[in-house]
C-alpha cells in the first residue's frame, strides 16, 4: 500500500471547498470531503488508477470525485502518492499549477 502524502495546496484546496459548500449547507459540505477522503484511500490501494496528464504537468494524474478533480503524482520506486492539488473540475485547468 502506498504511503500518501498531501501537500499544503491540497490541504488548502480541501478547506476552501468545505467552506464554500459550508456556507450554505455545513452537512453537504461534510459529506463531499468524505467522498474525497475515500478517494485519497483508493490511491494508497491503487495508485496508479487515475489518468496520466501530461498536459497539465508530466507524471501528473487525476482522478476524479463528483466535480472535483484530485491530481496527484505516484513515485512508483518509493511507492508514493502526492496529492498536489483538489481543484474544481468546471474551472480551466491551465495555470492553475
């Protein structure tokens, strides 16, 4: 199983969005992080399940969770998974890294 590690733009990436969705409905917005959260655990199974994005950066993957994107990089030789960023799926991807 892979050790996963989340930077500190995901960290931040994952408060903004409880916030936004908290503002309006604190529940929803607990239970989208919980949908991530599981899907942050099915990278340390399968890190190598989410689509290759070279176009965004090389080595970059992503999967996704309802209208959130998790990109992330899988190191296969030490067998870990960096979570780079959460970004919202409906915005424009480029500069945004």
């Amino acid at each position: 199983m892979a050790e996963l590690f989340v930077t500190r733009r995901a960290e931040a990436d994952l408060r903004s969005i409880w916030r936004y969705i908290a503002y309006d409905n604190p529940a929803a917005a607990d239970r989208i992080l919980l949908r991530i959260d599981e899907r942050m655990q099915i990278l340390r199974h399968f890190p190598e399940i989410g689509a290759l994005r070279n176009d965004i950066r090389r080595g970059m993957r992503m999967l996704v969770e309802g209208n959130y994107l998790l990109l992330y990089e899988y190191d296969s030789r030490k067998d870990e998974v960096d979570l780079i960023a959460v970004i919202d799926g409906r915005r424009e991807l480029s500069g945004l890294l």
